[in-house]
C-alpha cells in the first residue's frame, strides 16, 4: 500500500492549541524590521539610479532569479519549511543560503514567520495581519516595517533536528550579515553599480515582490480549491508564474501544504517544479511529494466549475 503523508506535514504548531488566539494581538512598528527594510529600498532607488549600466542590470537579473528559485521557493519553502523533497545535506544549506539572501529573514525566522500565519489562517477568523486584510497601502506598512505581537500566541516548536542544527542557528543569528561576502565580490568584479544592483536593489524587489504576491495570493484571484473553516483562502494569481517561480499558486498550496508541486493543473507554469525534475533527473533530487501522496483531507473541497 502507497505510504500517505499527514495531512499537514510536520506541524510545529498544534492544530488543536485551544488556548492561542488568533485574532488578538498588536501590531506595532519593529525598528530593527524597518531599518533594514528602509536602508536597503533607500540605498538601492538612490544608489541604483546613480550607478545603472548594462553589467549591474544583468547581473540583478540573474541573481534575483536564482535567490528566487533556488533559493526562497526551493530551498526556504519547498525544502526547508515542508520538507517536500529530499536532496543531498550540501544543496539543502546552499538553497537555504539562498533563500536567506532574499532578504526577509534567517531560516528559523521564516520557519516560525511561516508557521504562525499558516495557523492563524486555518482559524475560523485571524487578525488582519495575518490574512493581509487592510487596504493595500496599511497591508504594506505592516507587513514590511513591523511586527505583531499577539495577546495568546500558539506555542511554536521546530524539530530538534533543526532547532539544534548549529548551521541554521547561526545563518539564523547572522541572516543580515550574508549578504556581505557577496556585496565584497560584487564590488571587486564590478564595482558599487555591481552592489547596488546586486544586493540592495535585488533585496528590495524581492521584499516588496514577496509583499505584493502574498497580498494579491489571500484577497483575490482564481480558486479551484476551498478549505472549509479557514478564515483565508489561498488564490492563484496567473500571471505572476514565471516571475515568482510558481509560488503565485497560492489557491493549491493552501489545499495541498505539503506538495512540492504548486502548479497542478494543466498551464500552470511551475519553474520551480521544473528545476526539480531536471535536479531528480540528474540524481540529486528524490521522493518528490506531490498531492496523491498526501492523505485526504476532510476540509478540503474542490470548487464545481460552472
């Protein structure tokens, strides 16, 4: 018989947690969130209009689009936070790294960033912040420059096996400071339009873009899928595919967490997924999870197309 994943692969934090509360809670202004986010948006529309020549905009074509892929949607979510592939210890930490460079937060910071909202919007109702429930203006300023602090939050456990994982610790601790070693190299190759372009600029698209899908991902768009109880659904937004690498078929990675597939019906451009059969092809990638290998779940209802 076909082994059958959980329904939600590896919850650290209990579905059941009666006595959190995920709709109280205050939002307030994270200086530490705010400076890092300001100091890279500024140093990147000023130093980047100063600096732009045809070396520094490839250069954040392509680094964006590997941080991107390999690195937020492979290796930070598909990997890292639902362990929906295997693949060798050295890819895993590189894609990991990767996924850090985008600017957001170290590994066990968006694991329990992550894990808190995915709860939150499995409630029957969540505080806005969670489900991106403000106009898009309010949405934004919480969502880039702070941070809540919820009245009874769920109690948060990672798996040993990365809690005590002192890599991740410390990519976790020191998240900012991994931008460096590659702001050094740019600079020697080309230069400060080589960093500007590379690191501040790239950082900032990349907050912002992961912002604005996630916004758009969980107030409008096209559903196949709906989850019963949950205050948020997921949406799938079309034409963000190649741009997010796949990660803007929210509507299905709602129904299926767990899948390292996200574009599951015919059309839907997953880059993301592509890049792993070619890894699986190659040898480098194994036990590929995608949605008939996960259980079946009660609350979960596909939506009759007229």
């Amino acid at each position: 018989m076909k082994h059958k994943a959980k329904e939600y692969d590896n919850p650290r934090i209990d579905p059941l947690n009666l006595n959190a509360d995920a709709l109280r809670g205050t939002v307030q202004l994270d200086p530490v969130k705010a400076a890092w986010v300001g100091s890279m948006f500024t140093l990147g529309i000023v130093g980047g209009a100063l600096t732009i020549s045809m070396s520094a905009v490839l250069l954040f074509v392509f680094f964006t689009a590997i941080t991107l892929c390999l690195g937020h949607s492979l290796g930070m979510h598909r990997k890292f936070i639902h362990r929906s592939y295997q693949c060798p210890r050295w890819m895993e930490v590189l894609f990991v790294h990767l996924g850090t460079l985008i600017g957001l937060a170290g590994p066990l910071g968006m694991l329990k960033t992550h894990d808190l909202r995915d709860w939150a919007q499995r409630q029957k109702r969540c505080h806005d912040y969670f489900s991106h429930g403000k106009a898009w203006y309010h949405d934004l300023y919480w969502q880039l420059f702070c941070s809540i602090k919820m009245i009874k939050p769920p109690k948060f456990q990672a798996e040993s096996i990365i809690s005590n994982d002192k890599i991740y610790r410390w990519m976790d601790q020191f998240w900012m400071l991994q931008q460096l070693p590659w702001a050094v190299m740019f600079y020697f190759f080309g230069g400060w339009a080589w960093v500007f372009w590379g690191i501040c600029i790239r950082t900032s698209v990349s907050i912002f873009g992961h912002w604005l899908i996630g916004y758009f991902a969980h107030n409008a768009g096209h559903r196949d899928w709906h989850v019963e109880g949950a205050a948020v659904q997921g949406h799938n937004i079309p034409w963000s595919s190649l741009l997010t690498m796949g990660e803007n078929w929210h509507n299905n990675h709602h129904a299926f967490p767990g899948s390292a597939k996200f574009g599951l019906e015919d059309g839907q451009w997953d880059p993301g997924w592509w890049i792993l059969l070619i890894l699986k092809r190659v040898g480098l990638v194994s036990a590929l999870v995608t949605p008939d290998s996960l259980s079946k779940r009660a609350d979960l209802h596909r939506i009759q197309k007229i």
